[in-house]
C-alpha cells in the first residue's frame, strides 16, 4: 500500500485542487469523505482511489474489492476535511457521464438556481426517497459535488443520475415527450393537490429567495404553489420538494 | 437615543451573554439579529429594546413605536453577531411565557431530540406554514432561542407558540383530551397515508440519527412512517416533517 508523509506530495495537492469546483470540473472527477458516503461510493463502483488516515488504518467492514488504498498522515487527511471532526477516510470518485441511465427516466426533479448546499444536498437526498427517476441542476445552482451538497445528500448522488443542464432545453424535451412539467410560482398557480398524479411528470422548483426564473414559469405545463395557512410568508425550498414530490408520486 | 462606544459597557456584556442558553434562560430573554428577524417581533410586540450599528442608523421602514433604541460602534454590533455578513441590528426580546395561547389549540408538533439547529428552526417554520397551533420541544434538542435556530425559522417564534415541555406529560395531556398523537417510526408502524386525517392532533418527530425514543413510541395513539422508493436510508427530518404535517392537515 502506497503511504503518503508529505504534504507536499504532488499527489496530495491535486487532492487538496478537487477542493474547487474548477479542478472537479477539468478531471471529471470529485472527493468525497467519511464513512457512509465511501460505503455508497463503492457500492456503486464509482471509487478511482481510496484515502486512509494512519490514524484509523483500514476500514475492516468496507468492501474495498480491487481499489487502490492509500495511506496518509493525519495531518494530510485533515487538510482534505471541509467538516469540524474528519472522519480520516475520503476516496476520489469519477463523475458520472451526463445521460448516463436517463433513457427510461420518467419522473424528474428540475432545479433553478439554489444557493444553499445544504439545501441542494437535501433536495437530492429527498428525491432518491421519493423515488424519482433523475434531478437536473439548471444554472445558478451551487456546484452539485461541492463537499456540503455530497454531506447532505447522504449518497444519494450515487444512487440516481444528478446532471447539470439548461432547464429551458429540458422542460422542450419532456414537454416533447408529452410528460407534463410544474414549475412552482406564488402568483398564476393552482394549489398542489388541484393537480393529478400521474406516472411521469417533471417537477420544477427555484431559489431559496426569489423562486423559479419567470422565463422558465412561463414554459411549463402548469405551475403550482403550497397554501400557507399560518403566518410564515415561505416554505424551505427542501420541505416544498418533498412535500410536492410525495404529493405527485402517489 | 444612548450610545454605546465601549466593549467594555456592562450592557454590551450583558448582550453578548445572551449568546449561551443559561443566560437566556436565566434573564428569561433572547437576542436575534437582522431585519426580517426585527420586523417580525415587532409586529408581535415581543421586543425590549433595538441595537443598531451606527454604520447602518436609524432603518425607515421599521415601526418602532416607543421601543428603545440604542446606538453602538460597528465594532460592538459585529461582536453580537453569529452570521457572516451581519446586517448591524438587533433586538433584545422576551420569551413568551409557556402556556401562552395555548388553550385553545389542537393540533401540535413535538419534537424529540432534534439537534442540528437548521433543522429544528426549519421545522418550526414548517409548522408555522400548516398552520399547526403550538410546537412542544422535548429534552435532549438544540435550544430554541439557539440563533441558528431563530434565523432558519424565519420570524416564526414570534407566530406560533413554541414551548420546551416533557414529551411523555404532553402526550398524555393530549390523549387524555381524546388528541391523537402520532409517532413516526420504522418498524411497527403503518404507512402515513392510512390514516385519517383531523382536525385535532398531534405529530412527534424525532432525532436524526435514531428517530424517536421507544419509550415515546410506545405510548403514542399509532406510529407512520413515509415509504422509501428509492435507495435513500431515510428522509432529513424537517422534510419529513413537511410532508407529514401537509398530509395531516389536508
């Protein structure tokens, strides 16, 4: 097994690079980190190598198969943390190629610009739930493999296709597969439960502020909103997202 | 209008203690920050006194009325905050005695040892969206007053009463006024969609890694739970939430 002492192994810092979305986006490649998130990593086999702490040595319950291990000081492995209590275990994953397993996607989570990656995370981790077919990241949107998006969505991001895409091209496309799409608006919609379920549908839902772009409202099949019945003027974007989905796939 | 110029101003010091929960819970106060925030207390006329930073003076649009302001250093007013960017005003408020408005409620939110302090906020401003008419909080979760808490609810403790309370005594108190209470579990529990829904109940949730107490479960009217249909482990909680109470509600 590889061990790595130095922080200034070449190695090290091009770990340390996937920190940015820049480096992410040039490899085609992401860091993940802690023990759950590798455990779903390599379930589905998308792991390229596997970090390990001295200080926590080898992990005797993952299913490491053939991949490559390598070791590290503590030292390095905090350097790679982005969490207050390192976990000392992170691996380097491929990202999925765009389209991958989309072709029979019927139902789909469209995403217009949310900022928050905790709410981003949790918004995947509630679709995966609710058994939806894809969720696509329209721009605007926080990174889909920055470190607090992976956090939140709990290793979703390996158990359904995440693209990034243009929302308009998007909603043209299922629109042209006669699957309907609702945008979620305040102004011009109908209550959430005046709409039928149905098998396919896409849902599409916007910024924690200022909600989905009206160009894009303007698109879609219909648009829906949640009644408020007490005095909070809004809902979290990641509890609309449930709510709408467990509503629709019913 | 006072001016402080001082860090060292008794009065400074006391703010700044409201920052750990025995000083709130000791003065019986709690301080929150930004203007969203400000504007909802003083529209329930839960404020003792405003803190402005002299970078920012005197907001228009807010109603004051006879609220004390008071002015201070933009050093002192950075030094009450617990966000990044701080928006320079604040307000001391009182906490709202337990049992207040709660007389006539019937329909409840209790939570059992909910810890992140996002969620816990973000649950409580679910609540408030369904219109749900008092939140009970158990032992074992994050403070209430906690800042984090008080900016992810959103304004929403100054709408609905909030109360921290004994779980077993409320869930007694409730059924003894024939409320059903119910739990959400994993095992022996029924789909939430076959029950019924009321007009008078109550919905205990629970901790985000071991979900609710088995003691609690056991002493419930039923217990639900929200199917999985993908390969997620589990819903975050303050969704869950959301689309049970949305459920419930309907």
């Amino acid at each position: 097994m590889k061990y790595i002492q130095s922080l200034q192994n070449p190695q090290v810092k091009q770990w340390k690079k996937l920190l940015t979305k820049k480096e992410r986006d040039r490899s085609g490649t992401f860091l993940i980190e802690g023990f759950h998130l590798v455990e779903e990593a390599l379930k589905e086999e998308q792991v390229l190598e596997i970090i390990v702490s001295e200080k926590i040595g080898l992990p005797p319950r993952l299913e490491m198969g053939s991949t490559e291990v390598i070791m590290v000081t503590e030292e390095i492995a905090n350097s790679l943390s982005e969490t207050e209590t390192p976990q000392g275990i992170y691996a380097i994953c491929r990202q999925p190629k765009p389209g991958s397993g989309l072709s029979a996607a019927k139902t789909f989570l469209l995403i217009d610009a949310v900022q928050d990656p905790g709410n981003l995370g949790t918004m995947i981790r509630t679709a995966d739930a609710a058994g939806i077919d894809a969720v696509i990241v329209g721009r605007g949107s926080v990174d889909i493999y920055n470190s607090k998006v992976l956090r939140s969505a709990q290793g979703s991001h390996f158990h359904l296709p995440i693209i990034r895409g243009d929302l308009e091209d998007w909603i043209q496309e299922l629109k042209g597969k006669n699957i309907p799409v609702y945008g979620t608006a305040l102004e011009g919609a109908s209550t959430y439960t005046d709409i039928l379920q149905s098998e396919a549908f896409g849902l599409m839902v916007g910024n924690e502020g200022s909600g989905v772009n009206k160009d894009l409202l303007s698109m879609t099949t219909g648009n829906l909103y949640i009644p408020i019945y007490g005095k909070s003027e809004s809902l979290n974007v990641a509890v609309a997202t449930g709510i709408l989905l467990y509503y629709l796939k019913k």
